[in-house]
C-alpha cells in the first residue's frame, strides 16, 4: 500500500496569549519593549496569540499592530476574543482566528424545544424531535418508532419503540399512559417487552436511567 | 360532489375486493351513481367478483394510456342500473399507473358518478399507493388477526402522509374501519380478536363487522355481490356498512355467538 503523502490529525499546543488592553500603539510599543527587555531570547520568533477583548473600537488598526509585533520579531498567527469587524480584518491579514477551549465550550447551546404531536403514530412511521423533548398526544402503535434527543411523554398507549436521549442524555425519561412497548432505551439502554413487563406490575409507566441500568415506576393516575 | 373512497388494507386476502364490490353495488341499490374502478393491475378480480369477467374489452390502463375512452372500457353492471366496473388489466403491472394518469381518469369520472369505489390491491407499493392517493374516504379492511391488524395500521400511516389530502395539507382523509371475516365464537375462546381489541389499536370509526360466512365465498364464484344475498348474515352486514357509509346510525349486528336452541343443542345443527 501506498503511504498517504499528506494526513490530517489534531494536537494541542500551548502557546502564549498578548493581552492588549491599550488602543494607544504608542504606549503599547514602549510597554512591549520594556517587557522584551527583561528575557529578549525567550520572545525571539515566538508565536503569540493576541487577545483583543479590550478592545471594542472598531477602527483600530490591526495592521500597525501586526507590524509593531513584527519588527520586534514576534509572530502573530492569530488573535482571540475580538469584535466581528477587527476579525474581518484579521482575515484580510492572513491571521487565524483561535476560539480558547473555554469560549468554544461556552457556545451557546441550542435552545431546547419540544415537539409535540398530535395523532397516532402508525406502524412505520419514524418521528424524531431533535434536540428536545417529544410528546405524543395518541397512541404510538406497533412497529412505529418515536424518538427524542429529550424526554419522551405519550399521552396514550405506548406499543411501539421509545428512544430516548438520543444523543447521550442520561437524565432523559419516557413516560406513558399505557406501557406496553416493543422496546425502550434511554441514552443507549435499552429494555424490551419482557424486561417491562418483569419489572412493572401497572399499566402506566415512567422509565429512567438509574445508574447505568433501566428502572420503571408507576405512575400516580 | 364526488366522493373517491378507497377499500385498502395492506395485507391481502382479507377481503377488499368482496368489499369493494359489496359497497358499491350497496352505494349503487341505494340509487347513488357509482363506479368500481380495479387498481389491482395484473391481478385483476373485480370483474369476477362483480360477474362481468367475460365482457371486458378494454381496461383502466388503456383508458390511462389513451388507447381507448372511458365510455368503451366502462361497464355497465346488468342488475343494478346504478353501477359501473372499470376493470384493471391483467397483462401489465402496477408501474402502468402514473399520479398523472390516474388523477385524470379519477377526474373524468367524476363528471358523472357521485361515488368513486378505488379497490387497492395488497401491499404498500406503487398499485396501493395510487389507489388511496386521491381518496376522500378510506374504508381500511381488516381481520381481527395481529398481522392483518399491524399492516393497516401501517396504512393509516400512509393515508396519513402519502395521500393527495396529506401532501396538500387539506382536510385528512375520512377513515373507517371495516371488520371482516368475524367470528364471534372464536373470540369467546380467545382465538380471534375482538371487535373492542381491534378498535382500541387502530383507534378509528367502525363502520360495519362482517361475519365470517358461506354465502361469501358462494357470491363470489357466482359472480354476484355477496349484497345481493340478503338472507345471509354477510349481506346484510354490507347493508348495515353501506348505510352507516352514507350517515345512518346503526347498532352492530353479528357481533355476538348465537346462542344454540335447546333442540340444536341436542341434535346439533
């Protein structure tokens, strides 16, 4: 086999981040020099990421930025935190954009919504409510299968398959009227009749993640 | 205006064709212009079933391809004025049906009759699938067994998503359920399911339970719709279906195990 002459793959570096709080170049030139002054070896060709959250003047001209760092022999390979218009420019810069792990994970998440359904859902119907709960008004009939990346709430006979926490959510739950499904499973466990049937003795149901197994209880009708 | 009613199931032999032949010379006695149209290409039975096997010349799929008019592949039925059968052919397949061709024939139709009788063929594929695409009504014909069962359940589904109405998001079609070959001593010992069982899953309007009965199988290898027979029980379990189809209310009947006279209980029937 031929070995591919390019691949692809993920590593994390540590590199260090220049807070710039000033939009006076000139103050910020004189600071850097002092800064450099003390260690001059440690910044030579060193990348740096710049972080711009102070900055919210959307004239501010990146580009002297860029070539006061140079001329210092430092490198810019990309900036952090800053407002769209200064981003735009970076670009037009040829300057990454890096999002720190912290702001990547404080993306905000979708809102969660729920779908709510108001029919039976016949053998081979499929419904799906993504990102969010589902509620079922009717019965979901053999051979259909309703699934959610929430919870699952059947307001009638549940004969069919319930999947949810489609997407890993352990905390999501099913609840029916009438439990009598051909399989459920929450965030990948999953029981099927005869599980139901051995560990409930009612017609209603909640089932829920307990752990890393199923548990069922009645429900108070 | 014309009502397009399906007689579908999903799985086959349950009756749809008795049915369809059952209803629309039901609809047609009553004094209602009807047509019987054959969806069941390749398979054809209605024309059996309705004894006019001998007479067909031209079908539905020659009409759809313009190889002749409705007028030449219509036919009358001889003992019901009221009645017209558009045959299915039995030397192609179902992918002679087209959405175009259908809804046009369905169309011209409904120029002249007030009901429209679509008999579906088994199945969920193309021939099942033009036959309720257009539908108004859906007579959904089961067995009180679980596989008939799950199979129309699958097809309310499709009534649901796959019809003209649904695409359309007009009014969804009209549903009912027609129970057919009932025993009713079967269900006291538990064989069968019940009328209330069958209710209770597919969860739509019953309009009529026909007996598991003799006189079914007689009509059809007569050729004569099993509706005609009035003595028998079937018969007039049709009737009572017909009826309720057109608004009446009725109770069931034949729903309940004869109970056997003293002295059919000793010298049996």
């Amino acid at each position: 086999m031929q070995t591919p002459s390019l691949e692809l793959k993920g590593s994390s570096f540590t590199l260090s981040v220049l807070h710039i709080n000033s939009i006076d170049l000139e103050k910020v030139a004189k600071e850097l020099d002092s800064k450099l002054a003390i260690a001059p070896q440690f910044f030579i060709g060193a990348p740096l990421v710049v972080n711009l959250s102070s900055i919210s003047d959307s004239s501010y001209n990146l580009a002297a930025l860029k070539d006061l760092l140079t001329s210092r022999q430092l490198v810019i390979v990309g900036i952090t935190a800053a407002i769209n218009t200064l981003s735009e420019q970076a670009k037009t810069l040829g300057l990454a954009i890096i999002k720190s792990g912290k702001q990547a994970q404080s993306q905000p998440q979708l809102p969660k919504t729920t779908k709510l359904v108001k029919q039976n859902v016949r053998s081979g119907q499929q419904i799906y409510a993504k990102n969010g709960d589902l509620v079922v008004i009717g019965t979901v009939g053999n051979g259909a299968e309703v699934i959610a990346d929430g919870s699952i709430h059947i307001y009638g006979t549940l004969r069919g398959k319930a999947m949810a926490g489609a997407s890993g959510d352990k905390h999501a739950v099913i609840i029916a009227k009438t439990m009598e499904a051909e399989l459920v499973s929450i965030a990948g466990q999953y029981w099927l009749t005869d599980n139901i049937q051995a560990n409930s003795t009612t017609k209603s149901g909640c089932i829920r993640l307990d752990g890393e197994s199923l548990t069922i209880e009645s429900l108070p009708l | 205006m014309t009502q397009i009613i399906v007689v579908t199931s999903g799985k086959g032999g349950v009756g749809k064709t008795t049915s369809s032949a059952a209803i629309a010379t039901g609809l047609a006695l009553k004094g209602h212009k009807t047509v019987v149209v054959d969806f069941d290409i390749g398979l054809r039975n209605l024309d059996l079933i309705m004894g006019c096997e001998r007479r067909v010349v031209y079908d539905f799929v020659n009409v759809i391809n313009g190889e002749a008019n409705l007028n030449q592949a219509l036919i009358k039925d001889k003992r019901c004025p009221n009645l017209f059968i558009l045959p299915a052919s039995q030397t192609r397949d179902k992918d002679a049906l087209t959405k175009e061709g259908v809804g046009r024939v369905l169309d011209d139709l409904a120029k002249d009759f007030e009901f429209i009788i679509c008999d579906s063929p088994a199945g969920i594929e193309t021939g099942a699938m033009m036959a309720l695409y257009f539908a108004d009504i859906a007579i959904v014909t089961t067995n009180p067994e679980v596989s008939s069962v799950r199979d129309s359940d699958r097809i309310l589904g499709m009534l649901q998503s796959k019809s003209k109405r649904a695409e359309e998001s007009l009014e969804p079609v009209k549903e009912f359920l027609l129970l057919t070959r009932y025993s009713p001593s079967r269900v006291t010992t538990g064989e069968m399911l019940s009328v209330e069982d069958v209710e209770e899953i597919l969860a739509i309007p019953l309009i009529g339970v026909i007996p598991e009965s003799q006189a079914v199988l007689k009509a059809s290898n007569s050729g004569v719709p099993v509706i005609m027979d009035q003595e028998s029980d079937a018969g007039k379990a049709y009737s009572d279906s017909v009826d309720r189809l057109l608004g009446e209310e009725l109770p069931l009947r034949f729903i309940t195990e004869e109970k056997k006279g003293f002295l059919k209980r000793i010298f049996g029937s």
